[in-house]
C-alpha cells in the first residue's frame, strides 16, 4: 500500500536518548527543558526572535484570534483544511470568503477590497501547500483599511518568502507540527509574531491566562506541549533538511514524469522559496481525476482529494458560490509524497496515470472493455513492480 503520506521517525535510539533524559528529570510538561531546547533550536532554524510551541495548529489558529482580539468579519479563504474556517466560527467571528487564484490556489488578492465592510476586523488567509500568498498585496490591503494579519502557515515549514521565513509576515503567523506535516513534534503547533507584547500575551494565553503565580488578568486556555512532544521534534529537526531535500528531489521527479499528462501544477513564483509539502495536480476535468484516483486504488495506491469540500459550502457557514474554488475543489488531487517514496514507486505512479489518460474507460460498453482490458494486462505490486500477466 501507498498512501498519501506516511509520518517521518527517526531512528527509535535517538528518541529514546531523550526518553531516558525525561525520566532522570521526572519533568514532563509545563515548559520543561526540551520545550525550552525546541522553541529555542527553532527559532535558530528558522532564524526568528519569537515564537511559542503549543499543542496543536488548531489552537494555535484560536490562540492568534484571542490574542489580537479579533470581532465581527475575518475575510478568509475557502480553499484550506477545515480548522482555519473552524478557528474563527470558534472565536464566534464570521467566515468572509473570498475566492482563490487559479494558478497559486491562495485567496486572490484582487477580490479581498470588495469584501471588506464596517465589521471587518482581520484577513486569514493560508499559504496553500505550503506556497506563500502574494504577502505584500495582502498586506497592502490591510494597511489601507486598518485590518489585521493572520497567516495559517500550516504547511509551510521551511518556507521562505523574500529570503525570509514565511512565519515572520502578517500580524500573527501560526503552524502545525502534526504528524503528517513535513516537520512534526507528532501532534503540535506554533504562533509567530514579531511583536513581543504580543508574544507576552499569547505566552499568557497558552497558560490558562496567568500572568503571575496567582493573577490571571485574561481568558486563557492550555495550550502548553509536552517533554515527550518536544522529544520528536527535536529528532526530527536534526534531519529536517534532508527532508526538504528529498522531497524537492521527489517532486520535480514528479513533474517531469507527468509533463504529459494534462494537469496543471501549482505555480511557484521566482521570490519564494518552496518547501515541496505536497504534491497537488489539478486535472482538467472532475471525470479525468476520478478515473485516475480509483485506478491508482485498485493498485494499493491513495491520493488525497485535498482540500475538499469548499469551505464555503460548509452545513455550518453561510453558503457562498466561490467559482473558481469549486471548480478546483473538485478537479484537484494530491499525489503520495513523503520522505520514504521511492523513485520506483513514484514512477509506477506516474505511468498509471499517464495510462487512464491514454485509454480513458467512457461510458460506452466497447470502450468500457477496451478500458478493461488494458487494467487487467497490468497487475501492480505494493512494492512498485509492475509484473505483467498478459
Ligand atoms: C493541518 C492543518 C491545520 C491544523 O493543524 P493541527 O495541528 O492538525 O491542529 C490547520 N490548517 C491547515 C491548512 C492545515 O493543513
């Protein structure tokens, strides 16, 4: 079986080495030293003053909401995993959505004005697969109007825009270190800010609302991560840049293995640095990306229908028709990418693909059994050798 992603571990010695250091200390949560060793290892990495490590992207989301103490209307996108949209009804704001760019996915800057209102208080927007949205544009606008900034840069671990971490832009910037990101503390998460009043608040936030042994001077919530979290994370920081290597390596394989193939990639814009998070392709037609999900199926092979379903058609929301987000809601599909891939694999991958698009099945019985016929010639084992039977 392939799935879509698979958790990168490291190697269990090198957990276990700060398991035993978290037994001689008996200290397990509560800003303990590995928690310190990470947010303090991090900020070198990704070379920024402030950040917080919390539990988890979603609260990290609630956290930066909280803090900025955002009202009314936050403009959004509907293009994004179901806890951005999640985050603000939890806040008991109101989900604005504007629709998406059909080359980059991100919301589309030229659409933010016309959305704004007197209740405005903020954009949310995220940087889709980990691709940076057109920050300055976005910040342009917010100036204008007096709006906040919220980056979900839940995808974008190593990411970086105008040679700078994407975590340092907007008012708050928060991510996901969840397992099947590309760098994870097995559940976890972060806020950013370069501001350190608000660092201070947020800090407060995560820890129930003290503010000093017995005071408590705001609502807050626990959202503080543990010893054994920390642990991962630092394992898996040693190796993060092999994993950003691999999976460039693996997705330019990918894109030139599939030139044929009638799908569109996200496009990259020249001042970003990508970081390979995921492997999406939009094909041209729904038909065309269900006939090659359920063919790589019948292979042991699972792609990923992400995002999906427009948040904007949420039971819970105010439905709203997004164009351009409903058509790539349904055509868009992500391909298995993660560190342990191999070229093998990846390839037979491909040639599947590329051959539902040479011998679509139609609708028409002679067609459906040429289709047929084609699928039983080739029988696909799980460990990326085809072996023909015919
Ligand atoms: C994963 C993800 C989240 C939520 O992160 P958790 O750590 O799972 O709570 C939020 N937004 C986006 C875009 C994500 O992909």
């Amino acid at each position: 079986m392939i799935p879509v992603t698979k958790p990168y571990l490291p190697k269990v010695e090198e957990f276990e080495n700060y398991i035993r250091s978290i037994w001689d200390r008996q200290w397990l949560t509560n800003n303990g030293p590995l928690v310190n060793d990470l947010e303090l290892k991090l900020k070198n990495y990704l070379n920024l003053d402030y950040l917080l490590y919390v539990t988890n992207g979603t609260t990290a989301l609630q956290i930066a909401i909280k803090a900025l103490e955002l009202k009314g209307e936050i403009i959004t996108t509907p293009f994004s995993f179901v806890a951005t949209t999640n985050s603000i009804l939890w806040q008991e704001c109101e989900p604005v959505y504007v629709d998406i760019d059909p080359e980059t996915f991100n919301i589309d800057p030229d659409k933010i004005e016309e959305a704004i209102t007197s209740k405005t208080s903020a954009i949310l927007a995220t940087h889709v697969y980990g691709n940076p949205c057109n920050i300055d544009a976005i910040q342009n606008i917010a100036d204008k109007y007096g709006l906040k900034v919220i980056y979900d840069a839940a995808h974008c671990f190593g990411t970086k825009y105008k040679n700078k971490s994407v975590f340092e832009y907007g008012d708050i910037s928060t991510t996901s270190f969840h397992a099947t990101k590309l760098f994870h503390t097995i559940e976890g998460g972060a806020v950013f800010t370069k501001n350190p009043e608000l660092l201070e608040k947020m800090a407060f936030i995560r820890n129930f609302g003290y503010c000093g042994p017995d005071t408590f001077s705001l609502v807050g919530i626990n959202a503080k991560n543990s010893e054994f979290h920390a642990a991962m994370g630092l394992c898996n920081l040693m190796h993060v840049d092999a994993i950003l290597e691999r999976r460039k390596l693996l997705s330019l394989h990918y894109r030139e293995n599939l030139k044929r193939l009638k799908v569109k990639f996200q496009s990259l814009d020249s001042d970003r640095d990508y970081n390979y998070a995921y492997c999406p392709i939009l094909f041209d037609s729904e038909e065309l990306m269900h006939a090659c999900m359920t063919k790589l199926e019948l292979s042991g092979i699972y792609c990923r229908r992400y995002f999906f379903p427009s948040l904007a058609t949420l039971p819970f929301v105010n439905h709203k028709s997004m164009p351009v987000c409903d058509s790539v809601v349904k055509r868009i599909l992500c391909l298995p990418l993660y560190d342990s891939l191999t070229i093998p694999d990846l390839d037979m991958i491909s040639r599947i693909l590329l051959r539902v698009q040479q011998y679509p099945v139609r609708n028409s019985t002679k067609q459906k059994d040429f289709g047929g016929l084609i699928a039983n010639r080739i029988e696909v084992s799980i460990n990326g050798h085809e072996k023909k039977i015919n």
